[in-house]
C-alpha cells in the first residue's frame, strides 16, 4: 500500500511542508487522499491551486481524492453552497467538522482511511466522493433556485402585459389627442350652398353675399349628395368642398321635436273607439303598413283634422298615435307660426317639413289649426296678410311637388266652421273626425279609466255619477275623479267615498254650490 495510495491531512502548515518535503513522495502514487483543512479565506482561494500541485505527481489525475473541510460552528469560513458546488466541479467532497459534537478533521480522516483500506477499488472510480450524496442537494437547491426564478419571471410577465395596456391606453389617448389639436390648428370654413352640379368633381356654390363660385369637390365627399339647397363647407384658401352641412333649422322649429315618447295608449282613451279605429286606417296604417296601399294602387291618406268641443280627447289622442306609431313626433301649435316679420311664419312652415323629412317617418300635430287656417275675406290688415302667406306656405307644403308620404300631419280645432275651405279639401286633409261630448257609457268607461288607480269603497256606483254629469266632456269626467280625491285629502281619508263623487260632480258641473260641505263636515 506504501505505493498505491498516499494519506495526508492539510492545513496551511501543511501547505508550507509541501513546499519543503522532497515531491517523492506523491511522485507514481496510484492513489493520493487528501483532507484540506479550510481554516481561512486565503486558504480556500488557494485550494485549487493546491490540487493541481498534487495531481502532477499522480499516475492518474482522478485518483486524487481531496476533502474540504469547514469548521460550521466558528461561522464557517465558506457557505455550504458554495464548498459543495466547488467540490462537485473538482471532483472533491465538501464535509463540516464541528468542535461542539466533537467531530474533528482527524476522525473523519480515520474513518474514511479505513473505508479505503476496506475497499481499495474505490480509488479506481474516477467518480467524485460523495458525488451521490452532493448531486441529490444540488438538485434540490436548483430545482428551488428554477421555482424562484419562474415565479419571478412571471410577475415580470405580468408587469409587461399591464405596462403594455397602460402603453396602448396613452397611445390612444395622445392620438386622439394630436387629431383634436390637428382640428384646431386647421383653418376656420367658409359656409355655402349648392346651387347644382357641374360635372364629376365640381359644384357650383353660392357662398353669402361674396356671389357663386364653381369650387372642386373633396374625394371623401359624395357627389350625389351635393344637391340643390344643401348646405356645405369650403376651405378658405382653396375653397374646396370638404364637408356636408345639416339643413338650416331655425332653433324654435328644432324645440318643436318632441323628444321623449308619449305614455299615453290607447286603453288610456275611454268612449272613442270609433275615432281610434278611424286614425288608425289614415296615420298608423300607413306608416307600418304602406305595401297594403300599393297593392290596392291608392294614394295614402296625407292628413287628418280632429274637431269637436273642448275636451274630447283629440289632444290625448294624438299622443296615443304617436305611441304607437314609433316615429318621430313633432308637436306644434298654430299661434306660434303667426310672426311679427313678414315671410317669418312662412319659413318656419318650410323648415318645419324640411326636419320633419329629415326625421322621417313622422308625424306633425298642429294644435289650434284655426289661428292660421281662418277663411280669406277681403280688406285684411297687414297682421292678416302675414296668416294669410303662413296658410298658403301650409297648403304648398302639404301638396306641393315635394310631397312625402312620409309625413303624417294631424290638425286639432275646436272651431271647423272658420277654416279655409282650401285647407279641407281633399288632397290635404283626407279625413275628418268628429269628437262630440260623450254619452252616458262613454262616461262610465272615462271614469273607470281615471279612477283605475284611486283607493275607493265599496260599492260606488260610477253608473250613477255619469247619469248626473249629463253634457260633461272627457276633461271634466277626469276632473270630477280628481276633486272626489281632493275631497278625501281634506278630512283626512285613505279612500274615496260615493259622497265625495258627488260633491265632485256638483263642483265641476256648478249644480250646488252649497254641497261643498267637506270643510264643515271636517270640524263638526
């Protein structure tokens, strides 16, 4: 064994007698077992170097066994880590002495020699010592180092794709950003009008009072629809056509527009159905069904006039039709088309029927017809002859050569024998409704509607209140269910009595004034 296998244990004393002993002794050792003492940092700086020394003298390098060894309860000199990665890496065995368990350097110098001499061949395995034991907890180090690093990579990832939102949100904002400032920074327009085309890509446009100009035509916009009248945008330095204007609408036609849907229906209506039934075949059936009119070949009805006694029910009505109907309704009444100006009351006529296409279908309801509809006598004043030219703008626009059929119109007055014999005709006003008083069931059913809601006795008779309101109209049947209401309010009830229906009927109706005793029935 004197020359196969060479023992020793090394320190930094040891180091120095390496450098003074005769190399003979390594020299043709088959098998060279150091344990290296780490017991500075300086040491195990140098222990590289210190292996290779000895391998020179080795007749096989990976015969040289070297153990490294680190004193843990001193603080040790090197971490666990990295003494085992290094003795990995060269072949080595990184073990810890400890002073405390009284395991020193020598005795586990002793028991490894005697593994050795038990079993010589182990110097033949150029496998490093402890290479088994050392592989098993560097896999396990890494594989925990790899779950870190994965779960650091994918909060990085996360981050990325959250900065790449925030980066796209501010792209989409410095973009719409720098077309708002584009806008501004683009030179104010000059306002025309089309007074018709000439050719493919040129218009001829009156602008204001500086005269007509033939002006090119942008290629984003449309050509066919740069028709007569339109209004459009020119460029000021080039006076290019770039943009398409909405028609001119005087603000007091645009309030005309009724912009929320009526509430009320038809079941609202109580005692009209022979009315209804009527403004359903001239408004509503055209407007959902015009195929059944071109089948038949017949014109559809342009407008209907609903005339009778103040409230009757054709304001209400109209309000139904437009809920049902489900197209724009316009609301206008006749005293705010007569104006101070001359030719005022005509161009808001126009403009009225220019929204009204626009916004097509539609329908436009004229209250109070018979403000601008009156018969034409002779001998009018000049605030006559203004009604006058707002009625004829009304006639042309309701049969004119740029009739819709579109365009609904409803006519509501109270006083048919004074309208314009030219406004009845057929043509114009194709139907006329009458809406008299009701009858007694009428009645009945006015007041089941109105007081559907009311919290009434039991056993009120509605027969018996409709047969004393003879003569009363719709409006005052809704009246009478409202003051029986006021009745109760004033002594202090939840419900409405029979009593308080009468006394409602003799206050509407002006039967008895002496039967409002509510007051005086409240303090007896």
């Amino acid at each position: 064994m004197g020359k196969r296998l060479k023992l020793a244990i090394w320190d930094t004393a040891g180091q120095e007698r390496f450098r003074t002993l005769t190399s003979s002794y390594y020299r043709g050792a088959q098998g060279i077992v150091l344990v290296y003492d780490v017991s500075s940092r300086e040491s195990f700086e140098n222990l590289e170097y210190w292996l290779e020394e000895v391998r020179k003298y080795a007749t096989n390098r990976n015969s040289v066994k070297m153990l490294v060894a680190n004193k843990v309860d001193e603080g040790g000199v090197v971490t666990r880590h990295e003494g085992e990665d290094f003795a990995i890496r060269h072949s080595m065995l990184f073990i810890e002495s400890s002073a405390k368990l009284k395991v020193g350097v020598k005795e586990i110098f002793q028991q490894l020699v005697l593994k050795i001499l038990d079993t010589p061949d182990l110097l033949e395995n150029t496998t490093p010592l402890g290479a088994t034991r050392s592989s098993s907890r560097v896999k396990s180090y890494m594989g925990s180092k790899v779950e870190a690093l994965e779960a650091i990579i994918r909060e990085k990832q996360q981050n990325v794709n959250r900065l790449e939102a925030q980066r796209n949100e501010l792209n989409t904002s410095v973009r719409q950003l720098r077309e708002e400032l584009q806008l501004l920074l683009e030179p104010c327009s000059s306002v025309g009008e089309v007074v018709k085309p000439m050719g493919k890509n040129r218009v001829l446009v009156k602008s204001g009072s500086e005269g007509k100009y033939v002006v090119d035509v942008d290629k984003s916009i449309d050509i066919t629809k740069c028709t007569p009248t339109t209004r459009v945008a020119l460029r000021s330095d080039t006076y290019t056509l770039h943009k398409l204007l909405p028609s001119k609408v005087d603000p007091l036609v645009s309030l005309m527009k009724v912009e929320k849907v009526p509430d009320s229906t038809y079941e609202m209506v109580g005692g009209l159905d022979k009315q209804i039934k009527e403004v359903k075949e001239v408004i509503e059936l055209p407007i959902k069904h015009p195929e059944i009119f071109e089948s038949l070949g017949i014109a559809q009805p342009k407008g209907v006039l609903l005339y009778g006694p103040p409230g009757t029910g054709k304001t209400l009505l109209a309000r139904a039709v437009a809920h049902h109907t489900d197209c724009t309704f316009i609301r206008v009444s006749g005293s705010e088309l007569v104006q101070k100006y001359i030719g005022e009351g005509s161009r808001m006529v126009r403009e009225l029927f220019v929204m009204a296409r626009e916004h097509a279908p539609s329908i436009i309801f004229m209250d109070e017809i018979d403000s601008i509809g009156g018969q034409r006598v002779e001998g009018e004043s000049g605030g006559d002859s203004e009604v006058q030219r707002t009625m004829l703008e009304l006639l042309n626009q309701l049969d004119g050569f740029e009739a819709s059929t579109d365009i609904k119109v409803i006519m509501c007055t109270n006083r048919i024998d004074i309208l314009d014999d030219a406004l009845l005709r057929p043509g114009r006003i194709d139907r006329k409704i009458e809406f008299p008083n009701p009858n007694e069931d009428a009645r009945v059913e006015i007041l089941k509607i109105h007081s559907r809601k009311m919290n009434l006795m039991r056993g009120i008779n509605l027969r018996k209140i409709a047969a004393q309101m003879n003569g009363a109209s719709g409006a005052e049947s809704k009246a009478v269910c409202t003051e029986a209401g006021m009745f109760a309010l004033r002594e202090r009830r939840q419900h409405v009595t029979q009593e308080d229906f009468e006394m409602a009927v003799a206050k509407v109706m002006h039967k008895d004034a002496d039967k409002n005793m509510s007051l005086k029935q409240l303090f007896k």
